[in-house]
C-alpha cells in the first residue's frame, strides 16, 4: 500500500486557505521566523509585528496556501490577538531557546489562556534562536517536552529552529499546516501508542468495502483496486509481496493465504502515522468520505432539502429491504432478535457503539424482548424514528452499515398533508402523534406502554424530547408506524410559538386524568389552544380526547363534561383506558385511523367557525360580482352589436 498521495486531491476540495496565528512572549522571534520563511534570508532589521504575510500555494506540497498572522506581546493589544485566534486554524507557540524562562512561560501562561479561550486547534510549538542557545547547557527537547506535551494534548508537535541560520524555518510552518490538513488527534492516541476507536471503525468499514468476495481478506486484485482509488497507481506484484512481508513480520495474523487481512490493514494505517506518515491515512478516508470528525461529510449525503413543512422523510422499500437483511447477517443466533453484542458488531464501522441509539431521544424508544434484546420490528421502527426526526443521520448509518446503492434511493419524500386533506387520504406509511397532557395526566405511561413497558406509579420526567415508536396491525393484516412524541405541559407555549409547529404532526392526542375535574379542564385548554393554531396556519390536525387512568374513580360528571366538549369542536367521543390494568381500549389503533382519515375528528373553534364564515361570505360576494361583471360585459356587447345593425341599416 503506498503513501504517496496525489498533491490538491481531497484536501484542495475541503479547504482553500490554512490561518496560522504565532504567538508568544516578546523577544522569542516571531517577527524573524516569519520573516525568514517568507523571503528565505534573515532580516536584519524587522518590524515589532509584521502585517498578514501570505505562502503561496505551491510553497508545500500540499498546494494549499498558508496565511501567517503575527501578534503583538503587549496586554493592550490582548483582545485584538483573542479574535485572531477564533479565525485561525492552528497556532505557532514560540520560547526562546537562550530563554528558559519562556518556555517556562508556555506551561503556566499561554497554553492555559489558549484553553480558557476554548480555541480547539492544533498547537505547534516553536523553540527560536537555536543558534543563540548556551552550547554548554544542551537540553533534552523530548525530555522537556514529553510532561508538557502529556498535559496539553492539543500540541501536535514540537521543534526548534534558527531564522539567523535558515535551520527548520520552513518545516515549522509545514507542521502548522500539516496539522490543520492532516490532524493527528482523530486518529491516533499518542499516549497508548494506538488508533483511535473512530478512526477503527471508519477503517473497517473501508476494508470491509474493499473486500468485494466477502472472505475477510483483501487479495491482490483488491488492493491493486483500493491503491489506485486512493492514490491512482497500482501496486507492481514486488510492492504487493513488500507489503505482506512488512506486516507477516510484525503481524503474523494480518496476513493469510487469502491475503491481506483487517489486523494487517489496521496495522499498516497505525504504521504510516508513526512515521509520520499521517497524509496517507487522511487521503485513504477522505476518499471515502470522511471529514475530519471521522464522519461521513454532511454534504455528499443526498438527503431531500426541497420539502415542504407539512412533507415528511420514510424510508424506501429498497432501504427496508436491506436493513431486513442486515438484521439477518448480524442475528448470529438465528433467534429473531439482536442481542447487545449483535447491535455491537452490527455498528463496529459506526463512528459511536450502537449508533446513535444510546442516547436520548432514541433510547428505549422501542420495544425489547424480556431479555431486553432487539426484535426486527423494534429495528425497523428505531429507523422509522430516526428517519423522520434526522434524515441526514439516518442516511449516514445506512452508508456505515454497508448501503451501497444510490443513496438518492432510500428515502422517499411523502406527500404535504396538506394536499392529503383534500384528498381525504393519505399515503403515509409512518405517522407522528403529539402527545400533550397536563402534569400527572398519564402521557408517559401513554408512551412507555406502547412498546410494552410495564406499568410503573412514578414516571421521571426529562427534559430531552421523548418519543416511542411501534408498529400497529390494521383490519385485513397491513402494518403502520406510529411514533408518539410527548409534549411536556411547560413546552405547549414554546411550540405553538411557530408557524409551523404543527406541521410535522399527523395526529394529536390530549391526554386528562378522568378522576381529576382540573385535569379535563386544562387537557381542553391545550385541545382549545392547538385546534386554534392550527385554523391560523392551515396546519389543522385531527385530534382525539383520551380519559386515562379508567381504574380511578372518575369525578361525578367527568363522562358529561368530557363528551359535551367532544361534540363541541366535532370530534370523536373521548377514548378511556387504564395502562395499570393493561386496558388501551384498542387506543393505539384508533389514533393511527385518524391520521389515516386525516380530514375528519379535525377540532372546530368558534374562532375557526367564524373565520370559516367570514371567508365563504366573501367567496360568494366574489362569485356574485363576477356574475354582475359578466352580466354587465354581456350587456354591453350587446348594445354595441345593435348600435352597428343601427348603423349599417341607416346608411
């Protein structure tokens, strides 16, 4: 596998400049080494703080520009330096090497003010005048630097130059750059001496792209393949058997007689970084994708932009299909479920353990066997979940996970519910219902029993957004999604602030305590408030009334009270259900048949009826003055058409 990569490939594409702010204490030699690396002699005489000093593209390999900004030493000009910062990209920290003191200095000054500034770049530290230093108090630079180097891990490198005698003066802005283009933080820990998790998985991945006959070796076909993807030159069969030769000896199991293995190319890549060799693995990963976050780059995922608010993202029946037959290939048991070692495995070329599954807002967001493992309709539903909340996520999984056909092809972009409305149907095969509620209204043992989590007295509230997702079987054997999504009371104002934030809802239910007259109450407020909003944005959503915990005793009109309100707006009589007896009344199905029948149980206000009114009163005065207007068009034609007879028989 060779190192040599092409000069302006990836690296051009992503950046177009490299800002390296030098700083220091006064008197280290900023001014001359920048002065030196820009014309290539010592100046003898040098401004205090040279203005923006500009290396030219083809000064390093690169091919990418450098822009060097010096800084003044004094406290008056700090905050002029702390801006500079922000906009830099690395930062060039000098002593003087006939100074201690101020190597000292980068220890207990500047390397801390740098944190307390939160500027998270790459440091190169520079130690200036070399040729000054006491020759009969020589230092050890790894010695000194080894403990400092430990403590402030954002230094990439270090080295000592003379600008007096053109020594290193060049390389210490090569190093500048070479860490801002070729970071060496993501994929190496220089205390362990290893690769870094992500820059692991994100490797694997590629080897696993790579090896196209699936045997867990790359052969020489496939490595002359990966070589010139990379690199664009093949391997000469010598280079090749180099190559095996090089890890075999360090390796034993890297190599077999299939070829190349993944320990053998992980072994190569942990090679090239400790020769310093970083450019390789770089050109390696950005070929396939990556930034520099070890992530797939943002932009080269084709997620649909162009969709209305009211337009939500599912997945395809190509995507579904794959994802079934990843579910397949990792359930390694063959028992239907994935285990936590399974789900482990399954997202090794994943930049994070499980994916993003781990974390809020999608954990225990489905529903698990008793041994808490995963089935294929909890999977498909997790991505269901995440495909309509992040879009750009979900696609970048699917690529981790081995997706390698058009990635344009896995989502599908649904109609705007809008127009569904009108159509008095919809498409949708996954549908989102906002859960509101007041406090102690029962919304969270709502969303927790609906992927059969037992009943529980107490619920911890959170502040992350909660949702739960299930399939629900449908009269004559179909399947939907449904993934409820609670509104926490205090957030109800916040989210009807928008203009769209109803946008992304297909269904809203209104959760009350039946034994609580206050619950009902405020569960009417909140109806009131969402049924209004959404007569004022045209984002009106179908919404049903549910009278939870049924085992209490209700309050003596409670039926009353909540059925009188029902026939009010025009919606469908209220749904009671008690989750601690494990009776949902058939809940779940009936919130997914009002999405479905998106035009009816929609709430009339008073509001909304008057404006109703208003409108067709002035929909007919238009209709009636078009009529005037073309009676009075109508007319007038025909006077002219008898005043031209009139005319014509008088002459």
């Amino acid at each position: 596998m060779s190192g040599d990569s092409p000069e302006g490939t990836t690296i051009s594409s992503r950046r177009s400049t490299v800002r390296v702010v030098v700083l220091g204490d006064h008197a280290t030699g900023k001014s001359s080494l920048i002065a030196a690396a820009a014309s290539d002699t010592f100046p003898e005489n040098v401004l205090p703080v040279l203005p923006l000093t500009h290396l030219p593209a083809d000064y390093f390999p690169d091919g990418i520009p450098v822009i060097i900004i010096d800084t003044p030493s004094s406290l008056e000009d700090k905050g002029k330096v702390e801006e500079e910062l922000k906009l830099a990209d690395a930062i060039v920290l000098t002593y003087a090497c006939d100074q201690p003191e101020t190597l000292t200095r980068l220890q207990n000054f500047w390397l801390p003010e740098i944190r307390r500034l939160k500027v998270k770049i790459p440091v190169i530290v520079v130690g200036c005048k070399l040729d000054l230093r006491d020759e009969h108090y020589p230092i050890n630079l790894e010695l000194v630097m080894g403990p400092i180097m430990q403590q402030f891990r954002e230094i990439e490198t270090c080295i000592e130059c003379s600008a007096a005698n053109l020594v290193q003066v060049t390389e210490v802005f090569y190093y500048a750059q070479k860490a801002v283009l070729h970071p060496t933080a993501p994929l190496f820990d220089q205390e362990s001496q290893t690769l870094q998790p992500r820059c692991i998985r994100a490797l694997k991945r590629i080897f696993l792209l790579c090896d196209h006959d699936m045997d867990s070796a790359l052969n020489d076909d496939e490595l002359n393949e990966f070589q010139v993807r990379c690199f664009n030159a093949p391997l000469q069969p010598s280079e090749i058997v180099d190559v095996k030769r090089v890890v075999q000896e360090k390796v034993p199991e890297g190599v077999n007689r299939l070829g190349l293995t993944l320990k053998g190319f992980l072994y190569l890549h942990a090679l090239f970084i400790e020769k310093g060799r970083l450019e390789t693995t770089w050109t390696v990963l950005r070929e396939f994708g990556y930034n520099d976050d070890l992530e797939l780059k943002k932009e080269n995922l084709p997620v649909p932009s162009e969709k209305a608010p009211d337009q939500s993202v599912e997945l395809t029946s190509e995507a579904v299909d794959f994802l079934k037959g990843i579910f397949r290939l990792f359930d390694s048991n063959k028992d239907g479920a994935l285990q936590d070692s399974e789900l482990d495995e399954m997202f090794s070329t994943a930049p994070e353990r499980w994916g993003p599954w781990n974390e809020a807002p999608y954990k225990d967001s489905v529903e698990r066997t008793e041994l808490g493992d995963l089935t294929l309709s909890g999977f498909l539903s997790q991505w269901d979940l995440m495909t309509l909340i992040d879009p750009p996520q979900s696609l970048a999984y699917l690529i981790y996970l081995g997706y390698t056909g058009d990635p344009a092809t896995a989502f599908c972009v649904t109609r705007k519910r809008s127009l569904d409305f009108k159509k008095q149907h919809t498409q949708r095969h996954v549908f989102q219902c906002f859960v509101f509620g007041p406090k102690n209204s029962g919304k969270s043992a709502l969303l927790t029993s609906f992927v059969g989590s037992p009943f529980q007295s107490k619920y911890n509230l959170t502040s992350d957004q909660c949702y739960t997702v299930n399939t629900v079987d449908q009269l004559g054997g179909t399947k939907k999604t449904l993934i409820l999504h609670e509104i926490q009371e205090d957030d109800v104002k916040e989210l009807l602030s928008s203009k769209e934030s109803l946008a992304a809802c297909d269904v809203a239910v209104f959760l009350y305590d039946s034994s609580d007259e206050h619950s009902l109450k405020r569960a009417s407020e909140l109806l009131m408030d969402v049924a209004m909003k959404g007569e004022d944005s045209e984002y009106a959503v179908p919404c049903l009334l549910v009278a939870a915990k049924d085992d209490l005793h209700p309050y003596p009109t409670s039926l009353k009270d909540s059925e009188m309100i029902c026939l009010t707006m025009k919606i469908d009589a209220p749904i009671r259900m008690s989750v601690k007896e494990n009776d949902t009344n058939d809940a779940f199905l009936r919130i997914v048949n009002a999405a479905e029948r998106c035009h009816l149980s929609v709430p009339e206000t008073e509001h909304g009826r008057n404006k109703k009114h208003y409108q067709q009163l002035v929909n007919r005065s238009l209709v009636i003055a078009s009529v005037g207007a073309a009676v009075a068009v109508v007319a007038f034609a025909a006077y002219r058409a008898y005043a031209l007879r009139k005319s014509n028989s008088a002459s």
